[in-house]
C-alpha cells in the first residue's frame, strides 16, 4: 500500500467515481481510504483499520 494516495491515480476518477484504497506503511496496520468524486470535488474518508499480508508464491509456502 502507499503512504500517501498518488495524484496520477486520484486523477484517473470520473465524475461519480469511488475508489478504495489501503494507505499506510507496508508493515502494520493501514487505513483503507474511501474517495469519491463529485463535480470535480474529492472527498476523502477513513473507513477502517486493516492489515494486509504480501502475497507469496506456493514453493515459499513450502520451503
């Protein structure tokens, strides 16, 4: 996840667009950010508290 939400990506929303997204450090908890769009108006909203884990390859799960 980012620490912060790049602008390129915010400026891929459409008008009545959303996106979620987690946002914080890569280890630990991250808030997963809710933004909509609205007459060219970005609202920002903290939705919940998360913790994602990388994914891995299953020869890794086995070693």
């Amino acid at each position: 996840s980012p620490q912060k939400i790049p602008t390129p990506l915010i400026d891929q929303l459409t008008d009545g667009g959303r996106m979620i997204i987690p946002v914080g450090e890569k280890r630990g908890i991250q808030k997963l950010v809710l933004l909509r769009k609205d007459k060219s108006e970005i609202t920002k909203k903290e939705v919940m508290d998360v913790l994602f884990v990388p994914m891995v390859k299953d020869k890794e799960l086995r070693a």
